[in-house]
C-alpha cells in the first residue's frame, strides 16, 4: 500500500518523495539508462587507468594518450545514450566499435574491463527499443 500523498507543495521537493520516484522511473522507461551507464563507466575506466601510471603493466606514451582519446569518445557515447535516446542505434555501435579499437590502441582497453563494459553497454543501447506510446 503506498502512503497518501501530501497537499503540501512544498513537501514534493524532499529527497524519497513518491512523487519524485513516479518522475524518476518515467525517465529512466524513456532511455536506455542502463547500457548508458555501463558505457560512461567503460569510458571512465579506459581514461583512468593509463592515467595511474603502471609503468611495468601499462606502456606509457601513445597508448596513454589514445587512451584519454578512446575512453573520452566511449564515455560521450554513454552520455548520448542517456540524454539523446532516439540516437540509440548509432550510438550503441559506435559504442562497440571504439570498446573493440581499445583493446589494440589502449592499453588492452582498459585492462580488458573497460572494454567489456563498453561492449555490453553499446549492446544494451543498441538493443533497447522505445517504451509504446500508443494509447490503446
């Protein structure tokens, strides 16, 4: 049983609200949230650790600068999912195409991690469809 609603405007605006959660998941059902985030984090992953400085496991130099480049590229795709989802289809093959060129120009793409997420995350964009709109 959901509790009632208050007549306060004001009390829409705490954090927890049923209000607030009715909003969120609206959102969440009009984008591919989840392969979204997973392609941010991949992006994350790819730029940072190069960035850590492992110089026995990680070769310096042009793999580190592809990949802030890369990982950049993979994690603006994440945030095109998330913020532009009729853009899904490109964006989840764009997504899987730079997680596989990580792997040879980024240092295994991230350790093998980054590129995973990256795989999985443009997959789960790509094969997301659009919530039915019709009213029957």
């Amino acid at each position: 049983m959901t509790p009632p609603l208050p007549t306060d405007p004001d009390s829409a605006a705490e954090p927890g609200h049923p209000a607030r959660l009715a909003e969120l998941r609206a959102w969440t059902g009009q984008r591919p949230w989840l392969g979204g985030a997973l392609t941010v984090l991949a992006g994350l992953t790819i730029v940072l650790l190069p960035a850590q400085g492992f110089s026995v496991v990680l070769l310096p130099g042009v793999a580190g600068l592809s990949g802030f480049v890369i990982g950049g590229l993979i994690a603006a795709c994440g945030l095109f999912l998330l913020f532009s989802p009729q853009l899904h289809g490109l964006i989840g093959i764009a997504a899987v195409l730079l997680s596989l060129v990580s792997f040879v120009t980024t240092n295994l793409g991230g350790l093998v991690v980054g590129m995973l997420l990256g795989i999985v995350g443009g997959s789960l964009g790509f094969a997301w469809s659009p919530p039915d709109t019709e009213i029957r």
